[in-house]
C-alpha cells in the first residue's frame, strides 16, 4: 500500500460498494486524530473540528498499540455484523501513518467486541466544545440535483457558475468553503438543491487538503478488498434466511418504503414463522422437506439474480404503491426478486405457493426475542388495550424503545394489527392512548436496509 504521510494518529469510517467489481465511494471519515492535537468529526449534525493536547494523544496512542488488531493491516471478516446500506461496504480503521501506518478493513458494520472497543475508545476523545469545520482548502464535485421543496441559491454565480463542472472543483475561498460544508454535511436529508441561473445542484465533497483524503484511503482499501481470499461486500442481514417474502407500501408522494415483517420466513436450520389474519405464528420443517425445499430453490431461474420483474395489469400492493419481494438466502449471498404489483400468473406466484406449502399443520404463537417500537400519540383504525406493564412505562418516550421482556412482547405482537404499511398496537396508558410502530426485531423484521435496497432496485429499474 501508499505510504501516506499526513500526521494523522487514527481515524475510522466507511466506504460503499457502487458497482459489482468493488469501487468504493468514500465518505468523510467519521472522526480524525492527528499528532498535532487536531480533530475532525462528522456525523450527523455536521462537520466539525476541535483540539486535545498531548497528553491525550499520548495515553490514545499508548492504548491503541495494545490492540492486538492494530498490529498489522489486513483485511478481515468478523462471524457478526450489521449490513450496509444498497450493495454493503467496508469499515476501516486507520492507524498512524507513513511507513508506521496500519489500515484494518472490515465488511459492513462489525459487532466484533474488540473492535467496537477501539471505536470507543477514539470516541472519547472527541471534544466537548466544537467548531465548525472550515479548512483552508476544498475539492468537490457538482452534480444535477432534483427538485425538493425550497431551493436555494448560488450565491457565487460570477465567480464561479456550476454548470459545465465535469470534474472536481478545487477552491480556497472561505465563503464558498463554508457555504459549501454547510450544504453538505450541516443540512437536512432530502438536501434543498441549489439554483444556479435556472438549474439545480448539489454538491459531494472530495478532499480537504491536509484534513481528509478519502481517495487515497479509497485506493487502500479496494486494494486490501481485492487481494482477501474471501471479499465479503457487507450486504444484506446475516439472520439465517432461507427464504421469505413479504410487501410494503411508499409514503404519501411515493418515497420512502415502509415494510410489514414477512408473511413467510423459513430459516436455513428449518424454523419457519408465518402469518395469517389471527397472528403470527411459528413451527418447523421436518429435515426431508427442508432439504426438498432447498434443491427447488437451488433450481428456480428467478432466484439466480437480484432483480425486478416487469408485471403488466398486476394487482395493486398499497394505497401509494408499494413493493412485494422474495428474499431468497442471507448475508452476501443474498438475492432478492422484487415487483411492483402483485403478478396473477408465471414464475412469481407459483414460487409463493412452492413456499406457501411448507406452511405446517402444527404450530405455536410466535414469540421473537427482542423488538424495538416507536410510540406515536392518540390511536386510529382500532380500540386501545390497556398497557399492563407499569415496569416498562411508556410515557416521556419521544424515541425508539427496546424491550426484552417476553410478556411485554407477546402483549404487542398478539394485539398488533396491519396498519398502513407497518404493524400496529394500539395500547392506553393512564389515560393516553398511544399507537405502537414495529420498527424491528433482530433475526426476524429489519426492514431498514431491506427497504433500502428495494428502494434501489426501484429506482435503477426506470
């Protein structure tokens, strides 16, 4: 690898697979160490920059040499990890640089132990008062934006128009610098985009010389990537699926995907979870047909590929529009076939029913171990029940919620209903009703990076 010399003691972040052969888009780096006491974080709130002092950055790097994972750069594959978003990407961490520099690459989001202790540790080093980030240089790129909401404007037409950037942009003016971060990193998703004589933009920031070089660290990890033995891209959830399928609907306007947890999910061990208008319910294929389901699958065409299939006069999924899908495996080896309403005949409903088959005559309440909701106030479509669980109170909650108690969750999942694209628990407690959102169940319902690479597949398809 490069032998880069740029100060920095440590840094961490990701990179995105954009195309089968392994091209990463680099993001910013999530948070940046250098020797002379600088720091950059980026995450969610926007770009920032602070200082520590030496003693800090002596007792960091005294406890990062400990780490037997930083004694060397490699590439490596953790046994858990969370997936990324549309088609996966690596993790990485950077320690020092030149020829004392190891970069340790990972796929998706590791849940290793030691891992997620380094990340920690760099963590909290992270200042408590910060500045926002204004280098004194900047490259970027331009690129056509569409219309959301309120545009605003260019405020730097006659010096320098967007239109005709076909490459990156390098600048030192500190107004459009400032402009252009803030834009970047310190503003809402969807970005409003940016009008310049008629047209709209949006900008993608490259380098900022002496701060962050994500290409340089982009040609470090594809070559790390490209020569493993193993190459795992970090997508779809490792949660032991065989096969399942289930739909969703978009929101008002037509973004955004909101999933229902599957109708049918049959696990590679033969556990096998269900629904139907009474509940969701659970059994388990006995081995001879599990092995039988498995060789149809192997030999189905449609499972060969990831992809969405043309439907003409299908039936419509939701009220919006929506999305049915079969996930066929787990982890890398994923594949998912997709539509856009529900085909009346071919390959696609005759799959549903090969699976629909493997529906047992006996079988048992589901239970999942753990959920995560979000409350909403007041109720709609139907009548609260009361919240009996005074050990889990749910007032005062603007966020999410996890809860690991088997009764709590039985309590939601038997009184849920299907709302619009979700399911639904409407419950009162002291008085306040309250609806209950699933938002997921690890090993069952993760509906997050599974709508995003629907979304994908709906959006490459037109």
């Amino acid at each position: 690898m490069a032998q880069v010399r740029d100060g920095n003691l440590v840094e961490f972040g990701v990179g995105v697979f954009n195309d089968q052969d392994g091209s990463l888009v680099m993001q910013s780096p999530e948070m940046k160490i250098f020797r002379d006491g600088r720091v950059l974080v980026v995450d969610s709130s926007g770009a920032w920059q602070a200082r520590i002092d030496g003693h800090r950055l002596e007792n960091l790097e005294r406890d990062l040499l400990r780490s037997p994972l930083l004694h060397a750069s490699r590439y490596i594959e953790f046994a858990r990890r969370k997936p990324m978003p549309h088609g996966g990407g690596l993790s990485y961490i950077r320690f020092r640089d030149g020829t004392d520099e190891v970069l340790v690459a990972t796929p998706g989001i590791p849940l290793d132990r030691e891992w997620k202790a380094i990340i920690d540790r760099i963590k909290a080093e992270r200042p408590p008062t910060l500045m926002s980030f204004r280098p004194q240089q900047l490259r970027f790129y331009v690129f056509s934006w569409p219309d959301f909401g309120e545009k605003i404007e260019w405020p730097f037409t006659a010096t320098m128009p967007l239109a005709g950037r076909d490459d990156s942009v390098s600048t030192n003016d500190p107004a459009v610098i400032a402009f252009i971060i803030d834009h970047t990193y310190n503003s809402k998703i969807p970005r409003a985009p940016i009008e310049d004589n008629g047209k709209l933009y949006q900008f993608s920031v490259e380098s900022a010389p002496g701060w962050m070089d994500p290409p340089t660290t982009q040609a470090q990890l594809e070559a790390l990537w490209r020569n493993s033995a193993n190459r795992g891209r970090g997508s779809g959830a490792q949660d032991g699926n065989l096969i399942e399928y289930g739909m969703g609907g978009f929101a008002d306007g037509g973004h955004g995907l909101m999933l229902y947890p599957p109708e049918v999910k049959v696990y590679a061990d033969g556990r096998i979870v269900f629904a139907d208008k009474d509940g969701y319910w659970r059994g388990a294929l006995e081995p001879k047909r599990l092995e039988r389901l498995k060789n149809d699958l192997a030999k189905n065409a449609l499972l060969a590929k990831t992809q969405i299939l043309p439907v003409r006069n299908g039936g419509v999924i939701s009220m919006h529009g929506g999305m049915a899908y079969i996930r066929y495996r787990d982890g890398d080896d994923e594949k998912i076939v997709a539509v856009l309403s529900h085909p009346r005949r071919g390959p696609y409903p005759r799959l549903l029913d090969r699976i629909r088959q493997e529906i047992p005559s006996t079988y048992s309440r589901f239970r999942p171990k753990e959920i995560t909701f979000r409350l909403y106030p007041g109720s709609t479509w139907v009548a609260p029940v009361t919240w009996p669980f005074a050990s889990i109170p749910l007032h005062d909650h603007s966020g999410s919620i996890t809860i690991a108690d088997p009764a709590a969750i039985a309590f939601v999942i038997d009184h849920s209903f299907g709302g619009f694209s979700w399911l639904q628990t409407n419950v009162s407690e002291n008085g306040s009703n309250y609806e209950i959102i699933l938002e997921s169940s690890p090993g069952w319902y993760e509906p997050e990076i599974l709508a995003s690479t629907l979304e994908d597949l709906r959006l490459t398809s037109n």
